[in-house]
C-alpha cells in the first residue's frame, strides 16, 4: 500500500554506516567481520502487556531496540544492524514522529543500521531484531558459570519495579527526584553495553535482569546445574528501597522486580580485583551479591534469615 511506503521512507529510512545494502530491497545485506559469530535475538513488544498503551512513543521507540541491546550486552555481542516489524491500528503522525525519534535516539546512541522491518495494520505491536557480533568463542553464554563463582550486578535493582508500582498506584512515590529515576528506569533502560563487551573477558556466564533477579539467576543455575547464596542486603538498590528491605514489596521488587536492564554475572573470585577496577573505569556501579554453589538450592537470606521465596511470587526453577 503506498501509505505504507511513504511512512517508511518518511520515519524510517536512514543513511546506513557499515551494511551494503539496507532498506528498500527484498532483504539486506550486511558485512559481517572475519572470526566473529554473528549474535540474533528478537523480542516483541505488545501494547497492553509490555507497555501501557498511552505511553510516551519516544519511550516506546527507545525501549524496543533498547532492550534487544541489552540481550546483546549479555552476550558479549557488539550490536550493528537491527530491523523493525510494527503493528498499527491507524497512521498517526505525530506517534510515529516520536516513536521514530526515540528509536533512532538509541539507533545513534550504540550505532546501530535500521536495515530493514516490517508494517501492517493491527494492534500496536513492536517487533525488533537485532545482529551483533562476538569474536569467536568469546560470547558469554548462560551455561558457564562454576560452582564458587561470585555472583554480581551490574547497577539498581528494582527501580523500574517502584516506577511501575507508582504508574499502577500499587505505590505512591512523593518523592519527584525519585519519581524521575524510577520512571527513567521503566520507559528509558540504559543497555549495560560498554560492560558487556568488557566482561568477555572477565565473566564465565551473563545474563541481563528483564524478568527479575532470581528467574533470570534461576535461568543461569538452571544451564550451569549449579546453586547459589544470595544475600538480599548487598543487593544494590535505591536508598529508598534500601532502607525498606524489611517490607515484602521492597524485596519482591529487588528479587522479582522485572524490567531494570542490568546485568546479572558471574565470574571467579579471583576477578574481584578486576572488576572493581571495571567498575571505576566505566564507571558503573558492580555490586557482589552472593556466590554460586553445587547445592542445586537457591538460598536467599536477609539478616542471615532464609526468605520464603515461594511466597515472593517466584516458583522454584527446577
Ligand atoms: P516485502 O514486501 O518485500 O517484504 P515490504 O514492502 O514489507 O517488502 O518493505 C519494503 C522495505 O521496507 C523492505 O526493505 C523492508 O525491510 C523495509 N521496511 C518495512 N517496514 C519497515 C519498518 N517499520 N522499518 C524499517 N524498514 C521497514
Ligand atoms: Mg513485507
């Protein structure tokens, strides 16, 4: 339909900088490096489950190839090229405007090619791809962690958790600089990219937290066949959340809390040096919460007290 090629060539075609052949053909080519795997992940965003639908589209725009990169940070994969598939209910402009700007605001921020999608008329439904690359194994997958290894994260937990408690009035936050944070945390994640690709060489097995700390954990115990001890009180957070630890909806927000965007790693102890050196150079905050054990039990305690981890909305994983 030629609407449909003018809202493409309008808010999505852009000058590419590393793909030989980008929008506008029946695919696209890309140049790949020598010596590197290329990284694929998709993920869906759907109105209504992943994002209220009157969100801001800027916001929407940015955190659907925002968190396509995060897949690629936990990879240890440099993201390049990435393609966008949309579902509309009508052509609307000014969204379209905004959500364009938004994605391109997180194109330009990690430069990324737009190189291709698809639209159709439907239910608001964004679909992004993404392509990165890692040398030859070198990418950091679920599956290797060891047992004794220090288990670490990357920024804040809960904060995205808080700022969706507010927007679902489950919480009030009074607080405007708070209130901004956690907002910024929801609707802007910022990709832990510069830490990914540093922890190549560092981690033996990553993650990124976009449906809580312990599933996420869970999923790399799970393909380690490993257990871990957490200690809920070194789990970095907001001093809001911080100094509520004791309140079940603070520690369902740290343990359970989806959406933050960072990531969760381990790596043997012997690391610890290099990793609060990372920490300093790239001036992220990486925060030891626990280690890996041989258990096949995931223990979390808070003041040395076991937590009934059933009862904070999280089934055990195996
Ligand atoms: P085809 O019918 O061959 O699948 P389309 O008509 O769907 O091609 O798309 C034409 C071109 O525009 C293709 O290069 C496609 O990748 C690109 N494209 C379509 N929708 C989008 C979008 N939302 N963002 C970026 N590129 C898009
Ligand atoms: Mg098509």
């Amino acid at each position: 339909m030629t609407a449909e090629f003018n809202l493409i060539e309008r808010y999505f075609t852009r000058p590419t900088t590393h793909t030989s052949l980008g929008i506008g053909d029946d695919a696209a080519l890309i140049d790949a490096s020598n010596g590197c795997h290329l990284a694929i992940s998709t993920d869906m965003l759907v109105a209504g489950t992943h994002f209220f639908e009157d969100t801001e589209p800027y916001n929407i725009g940015w955190k659907s190839l925002a968190v396509n990169i995060s897949d690629m940070a936990a990879m240890g994969a440099k993201p390049k090229w990435t393609t966008l598939s949309i579902a509309l209910p009508s052509i609307d402009d000014a969204w379209l405007s905004e959500f364009s700007r938004g994605f391109f605001a997180c194109a330009d921020a990690f430069n990324i090619d737009l190189i291709g999608g698809d639209t159709t008329r439907g239910a608001l439904n964004i679909t992004v791809q993404i392509v990165g690359e890692t040398p030859n194994g070198k990418a950091l997958k679920r599956d290797g962690a060891r047992a004794g290894d220090d288990i670490w994260v990357s920024g804040q937990l809960g904060s995205a958790a808080l700022g969706l408690a507010h927007l679902t009035q489950k919480q009030t936050l009074d607080d405007k600089t708070l209130l901004r944070t956690c907002f910024a945390a929801l609707h802007q994640p910022q990709p832990q990219m510069a830490l990914g690709l540093a922890l190549r060489d560092i981690a033996h097995s990553c993650i990124d937290v976009s449906d809580g700390l312990l599933a996420d954990l869970g999923h790399i115990l799970k393909a380690s066949n490993l257990g871990a001890n957490i200690q809920l009180e070194a789990a970095p957070c907001l001093p809001a959340l911080k100094k509520r630890l004791a309140e079940s909806f603070v520690q369902q927000a740290i343990l359970a809390g989806g959406d933050d965007y960072v990531l969760c790693f381990t790596a043997s102890p012997n690391m610890y040096q290099s990793i609060t050196e990372l920490s300093k150079a790239l001036d992220v905050d990486l925060t030891k919460i626990g280690t890996t054990s041989d258990s096949n039990k995931l223990l979390v305690t808070f003041n040395e007290k076991a937590l009934n981890l059933a009862q904070l909305g999280y089934d055990h994983f195996y």
